[in-house]
C-alpha cells in the first residue's frame, strides 16, 4: 500500500542503509607505493596453470609479464628451474630485471638432484643473477634432513660466488641456528596473516622479528625473501584477508623498508589460483596483480575495502524497496513500528544478501565452488523469505491497529434462526470409554437442533464398537451409529460415509474427533456465524484437557498453543485460516459443492479448507476454547501426528501448485496465497536443513581429512543461520509471553518440544515430494503403551545425527590448530545444528518415563495456576 507514512519509512530506512555502507567504506590514506620496488616473488602461472600436474605457461606469456613488471621492481625472485622456467633469468635480463634463482628441494631426493643439477648450469653463466635460493620452506615441511639440505647448499656454494641461501619463516632460523653456517645469507619470510597478526601491528610485527634476528646472527646478512598480505581468504586470528588490509599492509611495509634499508621481495607478483590445492584458499590471493593481470588495488589513492561501495548499496536498497513494496501491499492494519520493523529487516536482509554474493564472486571460482556457489545461493534466498514471512507474522501479530475481521463468537442468536447441525464423529479402534465420554458431552450441548453420526470404519473387535453403539441408543434418537468395514478412505472415507446419512434439513455439518469432550455452548456460539451465507466454513482451536498428566504432555500443550493462538490468528485476517480436523464446522451445500472430504490425502481437514477457498468462500476462527481432547501418550505417536501433517501439507501443495501461484483458475486472494505458502515454508525449510546438515557434516570431513586445503565456510554463510535461529528463537520468547501469555517454563517447553520435531517434518517434507501413497495414520489415544526403551529409542535417528555434528565440531577444533574467527563461528554452527536433534532425545527421554512428575503434577494448585495463565491469554486475544 503506497501511502506517505510507508515511503518515509522506506526512505529512512534506505538512508540508514547507505549511511552503514559509507561508515564500513570510509578511505583511509597510507604511504605510497615507490615508483620501482626492490623485487617480488614471480610464479608465472596463469589461469588453468598448474605446477603439480606439469601443465605451465608458455615462454611468450613469462616475457609478457616481466615486460608488465619492468620499470616497477628492480628484481625477481623465482622458486624452481624446472623447465620453462629455468629460461626465467634469460627472459628477465632482456626487461631490466635481476633475478633471485630459487631450485625447489622436496622429498624427492632424484628430482632433487636433477634441480639441483640445472641450477648449477644456468648459474655458469650468472649475468643478471645476483642471489640463489635452494629450498623453499624445506626445512619447514621436514621435506629432508636439516643434513641433506646442508649437503645441498654447501655443494652450491662451492660451485658459485653468489650468495647462497635457503628460504624459511624467521621461526625456522631461530629455532635452528646451525642453518646459518650454511648460507651466506638469511633468506626469511615475513607474513605475518600467517600468524594471525593484526594489520595494524603486521608492519612493526617484521620490524621486531628482523631486529630479532640481527641480534641472534650479528653480521649476517638478512633478505626478506617473501613479505606480503592475501586480498582474500579466511580470517586468521586476528588477520583478516582482504584486498584493503593487503594494500594497507604492503604499502605500510614499502614506506618502512626504505626507512630501515630492507632488501625484500613483495609476496608475490600474481595471484596463483593453483596453490588453492596446496595451501587452501587464501593461497590464491597474495598477488599484487590478479591472474588477469590487473592490479588489485590503488597505490596512490585513498584505500577504500570495496571501492564501489556505493553500487552495492544501491542494489541492496532496490531490493529491500521492492521486498518491502510487497509486505506493504496490504498493510492498513499495521502500525508504524511495525511497518518499520519490517523496513528494517528487508534492508538488513537485502543488505546481507548482497554482501554475501559480492563476497564469493570475488573468488576465484571452478566448476566446483560455481555449483556449491548456486546452491548456497538458493538456500539464503530461501532463508531470507523465511526470515520476511516470520517478520511479517511477528508484526501483524503485535503492531496492529485493529483486527479487521471479528474473531468473537455470536451468543445473542434466537433459536429460531440456528440452523440444524449434524455433527460427525469418526472413529477407528478408539477406546470405547473414551469415546462414550465424548458423546456424553456432545448430548450435554446447549443446542435446540443437531444430530449425531458416529462412523467406526473398519474396527475388527467387536468389543471394542459394539459398546459405543448401544450407548448411542442409550443417548436416544439424535445419535446414529455405523460400523463399516470395510470402508476405504481412512478418516476421509468415514466422514463421507457420514455425510450421505446426515438428515436433509442439515445445514451445516460439524466434525470433532472421537477423544473431544465439547463445551455445551459450542454450536451456540458458532453456528450463528451461518446464519446468512457470508460463511461457509468456522473454526475454533484445538485444545487439550490432558496437558497435567506428565511432563511430556505439558511440554505438547505448550508447543500445539504457539500455532492457535498466533498463526490462525494472522492467517484469519486475510481469510487464510487452516482447517483442522476437529472442533469445525462446514456449510453442508458448500462441503458437497466442492466434493466432499478428499480420500487421497492424509490431511483432508486442510485440504478440504483450500479447496473451499479456491472457490470464493469465507471462513473464520475463533480463538476460544470450546472442547477439549487428549494429546499423544508417547513421543512415537507425537512424531507421527507431526509427520501426518507435514507430508500431507507437500501432498497438499503438489496437488494445488498451480492453483495457488495462479497458473490455474482460482478464486484464491494474493493474501491466501501468500498465507498458504508463508505457513508450508518453515516446513520446507527444516526438509531444506536436514540436506544443509548432512552437507555441512561432508564439508566438515573434508576438513579434517584435509585441514590444508580445505577451509571452513565463509563466516557471511555461518553467520546466516545462526542469525535466523536466533530471530527465531526471539520471536519465539516475545510472541508466547505477549500473545499467548505463556510462562518462561512454558515458552521453554515449547521451544523443546517444537525442535523435537524437526527431524520428523524434515523427512516428511522430504518423503512427500518423492511420495504420494502413504496411508493414514491414526495417533493413538489412552493406549497407555509407553515403554521405556521403544521409546527412547525412537529418537536413534536424531542421537546419531547429534554425535556425528558434535564429532565434527570436535574433529574440526582439534584439525586446524589455529583458531580463526571463521572456523570458532563453524564450530558454532555445527552445535547450533546439533540442538533440535538434542531436544528431540530429551523429550523421547522425558516421554519414556511415562508417570507424571513431580514438575508438573505438584498438585490442583499448580494445574489451576497454569490454567488462569493460559484463560488470561484467551482473554488479551479477546482483547
């Protein structure tokens, strides 16, 4: 809805966003980069270039980058003469440029030999060599013996007047210092990202390590053979590798080598996307150059991290604008703080979004990180409409000026116009005490016209129905019962069953389950909504009377009440409420209209409801309480219930896709529509998890198996899901203590027990896209079958999966001994993840036990305290 107050709130929250990016972009000023350095470190590879599987650049493409090179380094040093590149010095001489000749010693003592062997023949005719390294980190790799590189570079050192010298970090020269009598000089690397060493400390970090090592070899020569930054990769402790501390670095250091007269080579020329193999990402990122050739940063301007800042702010603000377009369509109802709160999350959302593409398309990409690109980029999109749609929930359930549709019952209706209900009651095996309950109350109703079908389908013991209908003649004329077997259709079968016995003058036709014990003013406060035809369907919640009996059934009741208290409440709104298979009411010319109960799908209350809607039809909720039924005994049974409905919500939507996103002709509202979707899409997402979960324990494998080359996830994409569970978690807190009006412990229980279930939503969601034909499952009632192993043991699946991401997490701490902020925050996520397979073994735990405990069942003082809590919260519903 376009509206003054919505734009304003949309452009403050546009120039907030811009302001952040102009803050976190602000240019810094360092010294400048001279005119001509004293050398860099060359590899000559270019893209699909690759030492390790011998594939090399040509000797035209080599001259070509030391003609770039020429007139802006004095010097060059290499680090092998194996073939092409022992043509290097040649090459070098012809552009002005002196050369450091490097031979690469490793653990392969007869290509060893042959390395070193080609270096002493170049080396007979010097020109424009003026140092030799042989070795490169050997000494720190433990390639060789210390011995045999002292073989080595003695044996140079009688063939040449060159100094000689080997590579290693200053540590390795301090921690053996016979290394010294070998050289002619200290050939050291100074890379301090390495050692997780602040940007803003790196520069007087080397100063103190080469003072360091003047004092402990006085009077030998020191050469900084490698010194740089990388422009991308992980963070290191406290370095962070990015192209604005790479340039801030090198052009820090070059100001303070000239002042302490340093001979170095700048790590390193181009950047070498082949070591990713060999040294993990953030090997492909120390060039001053790219791989293109292109320098990376300014090295006279202003340093800015990401120079057009301002074209990604421009983006994440068109994005947020149109998000926010469309959650402002039909906002009316909601208040300023909650349109900006809704502002603030699309423009934070949006913000991040980009952020995180920029961020990884920055990276050298392959075919590999391209796939692995794609899908993490569909799984933040979907998390970022999660994330809006539990916005958008939490706004409208909050920050509302009004309810635009009453959800109060009608109590002032004359007799006269109350249609006649018939009122069905499937039953299957059920206990028949319980079920004699349930029609006690149903006689009990404060009602001049209904009537009572009981179905019991497909029920093998007779002593099980046989009671249930003498009862029924007991109860007199207005209660009917059947037994049929057999009868095909599950639940959906029976209540159709009983929709061609109902009596003719029915009007309206009432579903409740065979365990509910109703309130006598049920149909008096709410058949009178159909009265006229502007409803055709009312519903009221579901509700429990057994939450009292244990631990695990007050931890139910407090996780069923999240959703009839708060999202029917929304989804009513826009005439979007879900049909739940008990305490109903159908407009009986509208429920044959559209076809009766669908046989097909094992949740045809919701179906059923669609359907209705699909054709014009109105329905509405009403929050109170008017029956009460008896939640699952066992934690078994509370997963199947929960499996039931989530596969049947994708049984569902494959079946109505084209309905709901307009593809087929529908009387459905954007505002169904959206509700519709916004409801199945946290489902969606837990199916979406459980493959994110299984991945992240793959990728975290690899880690340990390979803690060289693979790195942990870029801490933009942990940071994700750690920000959506803990929105989540907050919207949690504050909907259940101000809509629900729950209890700390309540709001707790709840949250337990809904991440209980996210393993069995993600197999159902899962399963129901690849499935169409399971059957139906019953939940059992008073079945008193709780044994303590069966029951326990049906949470193995989420105990393993627990173990396995706690291993990861260790397996990952103890494979990459320096800690790093990405790799803390993956730890994280891994335990993050682990937590609703934790929940779920404690509330199978909890449910084994079985006897009420003393928690919960202290007493009528307690139990009567949880209900005012609860009769409170109706009432500021009411309210």
């Amino acid at each position: 809805m376009l509206t003054r107050s919505n734009i304003l709130i949309g452009i403050s929250v546009a120039i907030l966003t811009i302001s952040l990016w102009a803050f976190m972009n602000r240019p810094e000023q360092e010294p400048r980069w001279p005119p001509r350095i004293q050398g860099f470190s060359f590899s000559p590879m270019r893209a699909g270039d690759d030492p390790v599987r011998s594939i090399y650049p040509s000797e035209e493409e080599i001259d070509a980058d030391l003609a770039l090179l020429s007139g802006t380094t004095h010097a060059i040093r290499t680090y092998t003469v194996d073939g092409v590149q022992g043509r290097i010095p040649e090459l070098a001489e012809r552009h002005d440029i002196n050369v450091a000749l490097g031979a690469w010693i490793d653990a392969r003592l007869d290509r060893n030999e042959e390395e070193i062997q080609r270096l002493l023949k170049i080396l007979a005719r010097p020109r424009n060599i003026v140092r030799v390294l042989v070795g490169n980190e050997a000494a720190l790799r433990n390639d060789v013996p210390l011995e045999q590189l002292f073989t080595y570079l003695d044996r140079v050192r009688r063939a040449t007047d060159i100094p000689v010298s080997t590579a290693e970090p200053w540590h390795v020269w301090v921690k053996n210092p016979e290394l010294a009598e070998h050289v002619d000089y200290l050939a050291v690397h100074m890379l301090p990202y390495w050692e997780g060493i602040h940007v803003d400390r790196a520069v007087d970090y080397v100063v103190e390590r080469i003072d360091e090592l003047k004092t402990l070899f006085p009077g030998k020569p020191i050469v900084i053979a490698e010194v740089g930054w990388p422009s991308n990769g992980r963070t290191r402790v406290a370095a962070v590798a990015s192209m604005s501390h790479e340039a801030t670095f090198l052009r820090r250091f070059l100001d303070r080598a000239e002042k302490e007269g340093y001979i170095y080579y700048v790590m390193e020329a181009f950047d070498q996307p082949w070591k990713r193999s060999t040294e993990g990402a953030v090997g492909a990122y120390w060039g001053v150059y790219d791989v293109e050739r292109r320098v990376k940063f300014p090295f006279v301007e202003p340093i800015v991290p990401i120079p057009r800042w301002y074209i990604l702010a421009g983006i994440s603000v068109l994005i947020a604008a149109i998000v926010l377009a469309v959650l402002f369509i039909d906002s009316r109802t909601l208040r300023k703080r909650g349109r900006s709160f809704l502002a603030l999350i699309a423009y934070a959302s949006a913000t991040a979004g980009v952020w995180i593409v920029y961020d990884y398309l920055h990276q050298y990409l392959t075919l590999t990180t391209i796939i692995v690109g794609i899908l993490l980029f569909c799984g933040m999109v979907g998390v970022i409409l999660v994330l809006l749609t539990e916005a958008h929930e939490w706004a409208e359930a909050i920050w509302i000026t009004g309810r635009r549709r009453s959800i109060e019952p009608v109590l002032d209706c004359p007799d006269a116009d109350l249609p006649f209900v018939s009122i069905h009651v499937p039953a299957y095996n059920e206990p028949p005490e319980m079920l004699k309950q349930t029609l006690d109350a149903l006689a009990a109703l404060d009602y001049p016209r209904f009537e009572v079908i009981v179905i019991d389908n497909n029920t093998k013991d007779p002593d099980i129905w046989r009671p249930v209908e003498a009862h029924c003649r007991e109860l007199g004329p207005r209660f009917r019962f059947f037994h049929e077997d057999p009868l095909a259709g599950f639940k959906a079968g029976a209540l159709n069953f009983a929709l061609r016995q109902t009596a003719p003058e029915a009007r309206v036709i009432g579903v409740i389950d065979s365990d509910y014990r109703v309130n006598p003013q049920w149909l008096r406060a709410l058949a009178p909504h159909f009265r006229g035809d502007a409803f055709a369907l009312v519903q009221a919640p579901q509700d429990y009377r057994d939450e009292h009996e244990s631990l695990f059934k007050f931890m139910c009741y407090a996780e069923y009440r999240g959703f009839f208290y708060i999202g029917m409440i929304t989804r009513n709104e826009r005439n979007a409420i879900i049909q739940h298979g008990t305490m109903t009411l159908v407009l009986k010319k509208v429920l044959e209209g559209v076809g009766g109960w669908s046989e097909w799908c094992i949740t045809e209350d919701a179906e059923l409801g669609l359907r209705i809607f699909e054709e014009g039809y109105q329905g509405t909720y009403i929050p109170q309480s008017f029956g009460k039924g008896v939640m699952p005994d066992s934690f078994q049974d509370y997963r199947k219930q929960r499996f039931r409905w989530a596969y049947g919500a994708v049984q569902i939507l494959r079946r109505h896709f084209r309905h709901i996103f307009g593809l087929r002709r529908s009387r459905l509202t954007w505002g169904q529509r959206y509700h519709f979707l916004a409801g199945w899409l946290p489902w969606i997402t837990d199916g979406l998890n459980l493959i994110f979960n299984l991945g992240a324990i793959a990728w975290s494998m690899a880690m340990i198996t390979n803690p060289r080359k693979i790195d942990s996830p870029l801490m933009e994409l942990s940071l994700l899901p750690l920000a959506f569970f803990a929105f989540k978690a907050a919207k949690m807190l504050y909907l259940y203590r101000t809509r629900v009006n729950a209890t700390l412990r309540q709001t707790a229980a709840a949250a337990l027990a809904g991440l209980a279930l996210s393993h069995t939503i993600a197999k159902a969601v899962i399963t129901g896209f690849f499935t169409s034909g399971l059957p139906f499952f019953r939940t059992p009632k008073w079945s008193r079958k709780n044994a303590f192993f069966q029951t326990l043991g049906s949470a193995w699946q989420e105990a393993c999966l627990a173990l396995v991401l706690w291993g990861s997490a260790v397996g990952v701490h103890l494979s990459k001994p320096v800690r790093d902020p990405d790799l803390n925050l993956w730890i994280v996520v891994l335990l993050v993840q682990s937590l609703p397979y934790c929940c779920a073994v404690v509330v199978a735990f909890i449910s084994s036990l079985g006897k009420p405990t003393a928690a919960v069942s202290s007493g009528k003082t307690e139990e009567k305290a949880r209900a005012a809590t609860f009769q409170q919260g109706d009432e500021t519903l009411k309210s």
